[in-house]
C-alpha cells in the first residue's frame, strides 16, 4: 500500500509546477500617507486600502492585524509570551510603551469603526489588542474589490522586539493596520474559507496577501530613510520631506530611518557574482544547463544602510549578500526583485537585529567583530545571509509563520548552513583548527531532549527553548538528514521543485514534504512522519566490541574422546596460551544498536589490526545486530555510522568501541594535557597580580 | 633589568619552587579532568582528536558532559584558590631568599621564611583588594556611570561611549599598577624587616614611593610585557605542536612545563628588579622595628654598596628608631 501511495505522490509532484505562479495573485493594494514626530514618537497615518475577496464566498467581516498595540501595556499576549524580554533584549516600560489606534475606517462613506472590536482568536485573551474585527454594513462578493478609507495613529515603541526606536533610530516593521488573509477554500490544504488573522505573539508574525504598496512618509529633514521599495518622488517644505516608495509584488513593506546612516550602494551582477564552481555543481546535481540556471538572473541594487561606525562591515555584508543572491537563485530560484536594502541597526538597537522583511530587512555589526581574531566570526555574514533568504522561506515562498513556523525558520536554517558552510568553513578557526561549521552549530539541538513535535503552531509550544530548538536548528537538522539519505541529486531537485512550485503562493508542510516523498525513499517518509508530527529521535551506538583468539575445539568430541584437554583430574591443567604470541585466527563479535523510534540504514565498518576495513550495510529496522567474524589479524574497531550520515545521531560519542588490541595513541591525554595546561596558564595569570 | 635576569638565572632553583607551587596547585583538578576526558578513548572521535580538533566531536562532548564539566570547573576553581594562597604565602620566603642572596639550599628555607611572613603578607593582601577596590570604584566606576548618564543618548562607538570604555581600560590599569607596586613594595618591607606588620610595610612602601613611581611602574611593565610574550610564545607552540602520539604528548608536556618554568624565572627577575630598584633609595643602614617592639639593627653588605653607589648615604644623625621616618626626613 505504502508503495503505491508514494508512486501517486510522485506522480503529483511531476505534475505540480505546471501550477506555479508567474506573478502573485494580487489581494491587496495599499496607498499610504505616514507623518511622524522623532520627538514625540507620534505616527499620523492614512491608508487608502482596496481588497478583493479571494473566495467563492461573500465575506460580511474583515479582519487586521493591529501589530504595535502588543507593545501597548503588560497584559497584551505578546508581552505576557516573551515576559517583556525577547532575543535577549528587554522592554523598556514607561515610556517605552506603543500602540496603533484606528481612528476612522469608511467604506463607501459609512463609517465602520463604531462597530469595530478586537478579537482573540488564538488564546482568547480580553486584554490583547492586535487583532481588530470589523463587521461590514453588506457583505463584499466573491471577487468584488472593496475600497476602504482608514485613518490611524499611533506611538512608535522603544525597540526591543524588532520594531521600535532608539535615539534617532527607527525601524517600522508591521507598523501600519494591515488586513489579515481571507484564505478561501483550497489555500493551504483548508477545506472552507475564513480569515487567517492570528494575534501578534512573541514568536511569529508573518504571513499577508500580496499586493502593490504606495508609501509616502514625511519626516524632518535630516533623516535618511531606506525602505522595502523604490523611491519615486521626493519633496521638502519647511525642515521636512515627503518621500514616496513603491513596491509591487509583496506581501509586506516596512521601512526604516535615522540621521546617521551612511548609504552604500553596490549591485549583484550575475555575470561576474555567481561563483563559476557553484553553478557547474548545480547543473550537475540538477541535471540542467548553465544557460538555463542563468536564464531568470538579473543585476540587483544592493543598498546597505548602515552605521557610520561599522565601514569595517561594508565589504563583509555586501560579499554575503551577493553569495546568497548567487546560491538561492541557482538552487531555488533567482531572485524577482530589482532590490534588496540592508539595514545595519545601531549598537544600542539590537532587539531590531536580524528580522526581515521583504526586500529589505536588519543585520548586525558589532565593531569588536572587526578586530583581530574576531574577523573569522562570521556572524554578520551569517545573519545576512540569514534574512536576506527569509525574503524566499516566507517570503516569496509565503509559509504561514504564525501556524507553521519550521517553514520559515527551519527551512532557512537549513539554506544558512549550507551557504555559510560553503562560503565560510569553520567559525573562528584557531590553529590546529579548533572551530566548528554552521552545520555542527545548529546539529546541537539533535543532542538534546525534546518535548515537542517541529510541527506546531508558534505559540503552542511546552517551552520558549522548544519554540527555538523545533522551529530553527532540529528542522535544519532534519532537512540536512533527509538530504543525507535521499542523495544529493534526488533532494535538491526536490528541494528546487518545491521553490519553483511555490514561488508567490501559499505553501503548508505537507506542500513540502510531498516534494521530498516524491521519489518514493520510505526511510524519509516515515522519518517526516515521525520528526514533524512526532518527538521522534535515534542513537546508534556500538554496544559490545570483543575479539579473541580462535584456539579451535576443546572438550569431549562425539566419540566422548578428549580434544585439546587431559582429563586426568591429578595432571596440572595447561597454561593459557600467551595471546600475544596467537598468530591466528581470531573470533571478534561486534554488537550495534539502534535507539529510539526513527528507523534509518547505517553503515558499520569493522577495522582489523592489519588496517584491512570491512564495511557492511544495516538497515537499522531492528532494535540492534550482532556480527561475529573469523579474521586472520584481531579487531581492533567497531564504528557505525562512520561517515557521519545520519547528523540526527542523539549521541555521536557511542558510535565506536575499540577492543583490547587497539594500540592506536590516548585522545584522553592528549585532551587532558592541554586542560592541565590551560589551567596552568589560568593560575599563572595571578603573578601578573599577586 | 640585568639585575633582574641574573638574579633569576642565578636564582632558579627558587623559580623551580615557583614553577612547582603552579604545577601543584594545577594538579588539583587533575582528577575531574582525567575522569571528564576518560570517555575519549572510548568514543568515536578517539582517532579524529587525536589528527587534530574535530570541531563536531568537541562541541558534542561539551553539549553532553555538562556534570563532568561542572565538576572540573568547580576543581579548577578550587585550584585557583590554591594557588592563589600559595603565592601570598610563597612571596614572602621568595623575596627573603633574594634579600639574603644565597641560591641555595631553597625549599627548607622559602617554606620557613614564608610561614614567618604568612600573617602579615596576608594582611597586606587583603589591603591590597581593598584599596584597589576603593580606588577602582572611585576612579573607574564612579566616572564610568557619570560618563554613561552623560552619554545615555549618544550613540554607541561616538566619542563619549568610548571615552567611558577606554577610561575604564587605562585608568583601571593605572590603579592596579600604582595599588600593586605599592603592595609588592610592602611585601618588600615587611620582608626586609623594614615593618612589623602590614600597616606598617604599607607606610614604608608609600616612602619608598614618593617623587619616583613611575621608575617603579615601568619595572612592573616590562617584566609584566615579558611574562606575556614568554606565555604567548609557549602557548601558540604548543599549540601547533598538536601532538600525535603518546610520547610527543608527554614532550608537549615537559615542553609546556619549561615554559611555565621560564615564567616563574621571569617572577624571580621581576621580585629581584624591584629589590635593586628599592634599594637605591635605602641608606646604609636600615633600622627595623618600631620603638616599642625593641630595636634590632642590621647590615647588609650588598645594600650598602648599592647604596653607596646611588643614593646619598645618610649617616647617624639622621638615625631613629623607627625606620621610615628616617626616610621621610
Ligand atoms: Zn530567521
């Protein structure tokens, strides 16, 4: 059954990119009039906002999100999800506080906000304010556009959770009242239509229709603004401008300003930034032409606002950009845009750090980072390279983040460590090349104990550490081992699949897995089952390794007669032969076992005094295997696993045993020479004081 | 400086006691650490640590062994303790030795000098930890948090940000080096004999001081400068020595172990710099206790030639009978 069932599902996905999209379908179209006051942190709006009904079905309610008003007091469900603190960066109470007030929204002239409420569909919280429902005088038809007059306003937060400001520094991000996603049947594998229009928690926030967004800001003078479109227009009366962006095509527009940035302006230019290894390598594994890679390749800009402190970082952020522009369009494909803004957030502003947003989104410099050995950490190309491709797990491939948060956070875990790895290596290499990858950084998670399945809606996870370790590194984790086992042409032919399946569309986790299933590998479907809808884990391990002479029979044969042994009760039994001087055979028996539920071959190679190696293949369906060989030189080692393949290995450190004929050098030793040596060097730096 | 480098030659059997205190010391958490590392032979990364530093391996087995690790931490700080109270006690008999000139026999005598000296050098330390306490939160902290209230909306990386960081680099430097000499002087004193207790050492010392600290930091530096490089040169050494076999480990070992030498020798040159530089401003004769303790005099035959050489040697008039008002005067 299990077989026929993967056939249709390969079937399916050969038939799935005649589906994809050129172009988004077009839900929404913003025009946006946006005044603040640095000084009194005061947001005058007005949005002119036309929807179209996307199902078969008259919708008489719309729904929006409210996104500032979770900074509003302590009682909002974000505030009380992050306990005010989030990545590491705390809330500022007092006067810290922000919120978004609809103050009026007409439709056709009738005022509907006297009819407005909030909702809490997710937690069902009275005091949360992020999602505002607005019931409608007559129901807008399937297909019938509805043009609506809003006016809001509201205070910019102090930054601690991605959007806020500090100083002069402002980052808006899901700043503007933004209608949520009336899904219609089908979206999403949902069977009738309704809204999608979760509250703002701490840990998700994405997922909109696309639309085109007109924006035009007004703000002293002074400000340099970058945002996540094109400027069109500018103009300036008394100390202020009025500048206009435009983007299409998206399904989100945030912008950022502050007096102090310095622009640089650079730009990806395919025929000189795609690595020429890398685009062979992909045409090989993908099994198409270069010219054909190439074909949806154009230049870029590249504009990097940054911090005039952090020039140091021009070079690096600009490099990585260009790499993951390089790599995703190869290996997804490339990138749709005209341009891409980089925004270096300030020291002081961190909890703004590392978000995205599409088209544009924030990186880090910190200035220790420049200075020697620290040039080798490569965590401000990591986290460029990091948000810039959330601009496709998210958000040109647009995943639901509130719902299914892997799709967005793992999946670009998996491309980071993959770029990262690639580009960069080890983080920090220190002679003799102490230093771990990306890859190793976020395999971590795969050691621990975990209390959820990867599959959940955000903020429905036991812990805020299993929200982490579930929607970041174990998903990355799992897709490397899911590559890992179907090969590297299957899975990234899957992998491009699924990307050019789903470019401008609406993915769910299964939209994904359908692609990695599709070659009919049961090892990784059932692995996708027990990982994403399961706490699956696995620990191979070597549990016994012995060998021993073969000194052949001894005892009483059939014929009762004695072999190899005097049974004369008075006569001294014979000394044990001197195994040293056994010049063979010897009997090893080697047992390995698998633990935990996840079911997946192994290889297991079994090394000889003599340094012959013997390698046999375990399918690890059962819970362990014996192997008893008669070898000419004694075993020295057993070793599952020692390609390192399966990287969801609970514990990497049981795959070997050695047996007493092993005289390779100590590793223990040697690791504790050198901690006897660093505590020495430890102790000794009190006769610099004492 | 000379001074200094032939003492410390001279002297290496005492830099040999030195070195043993940091090895013993050390080998207070040899125990966790051999149980913690065991698991390495054992596991699968055995070969692979043994070539070099297999990044996964590691970082698996630090993610794994958090007990073990506690325990060695735990082990190692209590070597830290160890250690550190050996040298308030070592210090003492150390500089004895130097001041008597005699290379050896050592251990006997450095154990017995120091146990003579342990009280009062304890008291000077925590003297030491107060005052630069004191002058820490006065000339570091204070002006940090006002430069950081001045500064709060200044960007980071602008001029009053780093004003307050470099401040605390500089001036906490400054203090520990000026609060430092001034304790190294009085464990000096109290070793001549010049002071009974610490009180009385750290009276000497702010004497030995006045009108010159800055000859004396300058000493600290450069024998300070030097036990940096030497460390550095061994630790990056033994670093890319990455031994892999049995006996190269044991190599690593007494390699590593000569450094660690070298360095005590670079403490003895230190302690017998500071003794020459001391004593250039000393008369010929010295007098040791205070009035009421009785009066005990002694001669040295090295003091007076070096004084003779530099300093003015003041003669019987300017004697009383209590040693730092004679240098006061
Ligand atoms: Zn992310």
């Amino acid at each position: 059954m299990k077989h026929i069932a993967f056939a249709a599902a390969a079937t399916l996905a050969l038939a799935l990119p005649a589906a994809a999209l050129e172009t988004p379908r077009k839900i929404v179209d913003y025009d946006i009039r946006v005044s603040f006051d640095p000084e009194t942190k005061i947001v005058e709006g007005s949005e002119t906002l036309k929807w179209t009904n996307p199902s078969d079905a008259p919708v008489g309610e719309l729904r929006f999100h409210l996104y500032w008003n979770a900074f509003r007091n302590d009682r909002s469900t974000f505030f009380k999800e992050s306990g005010g603190q989030l990545r590491g960066d705390k809330a500022e109470t007092g006067k810290g506080w922000g919120y978004t007030d609809v103050t009026s929204m007409k439709w056709d002239g009738a005022e509907l906000i006297k009819g407005a409420r909030f909702e809490s569909p997710d937690d069902g919280n009275p005091d949360d304010r992020t999602v505002l429902a607005v019931p409608l005088p007559r129901p807008v038809a399937p297909g019938e556009t509805a043009t609506l007059a809003i006016a809001w306003k509201a205070k910019v937060p102090k930054v601690y959770a991605r959007a806020g400001y500090v100083r002069d520094f402002f980052m808006f991000g899901q700043w503007f009242p933004q209608i949520g996603v009336y899904e219609p049947a089908g979206r999403r594998r949902r069977t009738d239509a309704g809204w999608n229009c979760h509250q703002y928690h701490a840990n998700s926030e994405f997922y909109a229709d696309w639309g085109d967004w007109r924006v035009a800001i007004t703000l002293p003078e002074k400000f340099v603004v970058g945002s996540a479109g094109a400027l069109v227009d500018t103009k300036t009366a008394g100390g202020k401008k009025t500048l206009t962006f435009e983007q299409k095509a998206v399904h989100n527009f945030a912008f950022t300003a502050d007096p102090r940035y310095v622009v640089v302006e650079d730009a990806f230019d395919p025929a000189k930034d795609i690595p020429k290894d890398e685009i062979a390598l992909a045409s090989r594994t993908l099994g198409r032409s270069e010219a054909e890679l190439r074909a949806g390749f154009h230049k870029v800009a590249i504009k990097l606002y940054r911090q005039p402190e952090h020039g140091a970082f021009d070079r690096r952020h600009i490099e990585a950009q260009k790499w993951a522009l390089a790599w995703t369009g190869l290996w997804a494909f490339p990138y749709p845009y005209a341009q891409i803004s980089i925004v270096d957030t300030p020291e002081d502003g961190l909890g703004a750090t590392g978000m995205e947003y599409e088209t544009i989104y924030t990186t880090v410099s910190l200035k220790w980072m420049s200075r020697w050995p620290f040039t080798r950490l490569f965590v401000p190309e990591t986290v460029t390279i990091h948000e810039f491709t959330h601009g496709y797990w998210m958000g040109l491939v647009a995943s639901n983040e509130f719902e299914e948060s892997w799709m967005d956070e793992g999946i670009n875990t998996f491309t980071e460590l993959v770029m990262v790895d690639r580009k960069y290596g080890t983080y920090l290499e220190l002679p003799p090349g102490i230093g771990v990858t990306n890859e190793e950084s976020n395999r971590v998670s795969a050691l621990t104990q975990d209390h959820d399945p990867i599959l959940s809606s955000s903020w429905k996870y036991a812990t805020e550490n299993s929200y982490a370790r579930n929607s970041y590194p174990q998903p990355g984790t799992t897709i490397q081992q899911i590559r890992r086992l179907l090969g590297e042409q299957a899975f990234w032919r899957a992998f491009r699949g699924y990307a050019e399946r789903w470019r401008f569309d609406h993915p769910t986790s299964e939209d994904f897995f359908d692609f990695m299933r599709a070659s009919g590998n049961p090892v990784v479907a059932a692995l996708i089952q027990k990982t994403w809808y399961g706490r699956g884990w696995v620990d191979f391990s070597i549990l016994t390794a012995t060998t021993r002479p073969d000194d052949g029979f001894t005892g009483f044969d059939d014929a009762d007669k004695p072999v190899n042994f005097d049974p004369d009760p008075k006569k001294k039994p014979p000394e044990k032969p001197d195994e040293k001087k056994h010049k063979g055979p010897w009997r090893s028996l080697v047992t390995v076992s698998r633990d935990g539920d996840i079911e997946m071959p192994v290889n297991v190679a079994l090394t000889f005094k003599d340094g012959t190696t013997v390698k046999r293949t375990w399918d690890g369906a059962s819970g362990w295997i014996k192997y008893r060989v008669t070898s000419s030189s004694p075993l020295v080692k057993a070793e599952v696993d020692p390609e390192r393949r399966a990287v969801l290995d609970r514990n990497p450190w049981n795959n070997a045993r050695f047996t007493k004929k092993y005289e390779g050098p100590s590793a223990a030793a040697k690791s504790r020479t050198y901690a006897l040596h660093l505590v020495e060097i430890l102790l000794s730096t009190l006769w610099g004081v004492l | 400086m000379s001074r200094g480098f032939s003492t410390a030659i001279r002297h290496r059997r005492l830099a040999g006691v030195l070195w043993l205190s940091l090895l013993a010391s050390a080998l207070v958490s040899w125990f966790p650490l051999k149980k913690l590392f065991q698991p390495m032979d054992e596991g699968a990364f055995r070969e692979a640590l043994v070539k070099g530093w297999d990044g996964w391996g590691f970082l698996s087995f630090l993610v794994s062994r958090g007990p073990e690790i506690g325990v060695a931490l735990a082990a190692v700080t209590g070597a830290f303790i160890v250690f550190a109270l050996l040298q308030i006690f070592l210090t003492g008999g150390v500089l004895r030795i130097l001041i008597d000139g005699r290379p050896r026999p050592v251990f006997a005598r450095v154990v017995a000098e120091s146990a003579g000296l342990f009280k009062a050098n304890l008291w000077a330390t925590a003297r030491f930890a107060l005052t630069a306490g004191i002058w820490m939160a006065l000339l570091v902290a204070v002006p940090v948090a006002l430069l950081g209230k001045l500064g709060k909306d200044a960007p980071p990386n602008t001029f009053l940000p780093d004003l307050a960081f470099w401040w605390a680099v500089v001036v906490g430097a400054v203090v520990l080096l000026n609060v430092g000499l001034r304790f190294d002087l009085a464990r000096v004193a109290l070793a001549r004999g010049d002071a009974r207790n610490a009180r009385g050492a750290y009276r000497v010392a702010k004497q030995s001081l006045s009108g010159r600290r800055l000859s004396g930091i300058r000493i600290v530096l450069f024998w300070l400068a030097l036990g940096v490089a030497v460390q550095a040169v061994f630790t990056s050494a033994g670093l890319r020595i990455n031994p892999r076999t049995n006996s190269a480990v044991t190599g690593l070992l007494v390699f590593r172990q000569f450094g660690f030498f070298l360095l005590a020798m670079v403490r003895v040159g230190f302690w017998a710099a500071l003794l020459a530089w001391e004593e250039r401003r000393r008369p010929a004769y010295s007098v040791i206790g205070s009035a009421s303790g009785g009066t005990t005099w002694k001669s040295s035959e090295e003091i007076a030639t070096s004084a003779a050489a530099s300093a003015s040697p003041e003669t019987g008039s300017s004697v009383t009978t209590n040693g730092s008002a004679l240098l006061s005067s």
